[in-house]
C-alpha cells in the first residue's frame, strides 16, 4: 500500500483531484517555508554586517503573506473535499 489506498482511490474517483490540490499546496507551502528560513538567514546576515534590512524584511513580509494565504487555500480545500 502506498501513500494512497488504491481501493480508495478506484471507488471515490472524486477524492483524486482533491488530493491532487491538497498535494500541490502542501509542496507549495514547504518551498515558501524554505524561501523564509532563507529570508530569515538573510536578515541575519544583514543585521551582524549593519546593512539595510528593507530587502531582507520586505522579502520575510512576502513569504509570511505567502504562507497565510496558502493555509487559507489548504482549509478551503479541504472543505470543499468533504
């Protein structure tokens, strides 16, 4: 058996797509946790060598926004998957 039951997935074709979407925001939501702990790193970075921290902050910003509206679109995905 894999991630996914086969004799679930052949008797609710439905779930199929569900799935699919609930994947795809999940991959995308651990490359944007990435891109932040990056950002993070950076800010770091910028912060020891006294630079300016508006590149480094604005990208943090983007990826915080980023990540809630990606949880927001994993809940009404799921909902809409019953």
């Amino acid at each position: 058996m894999g991630p996914v039951d086969p004799v679930l997935s052949k008797r609710v074709p439905g779930a199929r797509r569900a799935l699919a979407r609930l994947a795809t925001v999940g991959v995308l939501a651990g490359v944007v946790a990435l891109v932040q702990a990056l950002g993070v790193a950076w800010t770091v970075t910028a912060l020891v060598r006294q630079e300016s921290l508006a590149a480094p902050l604005g990208l943090l910003v983007a990826t915080m926004v980023a990540r809630g509206l990606l949880a927001a679109a994993g809940e009404v995905v799921a909902r809409h998957a019953g």
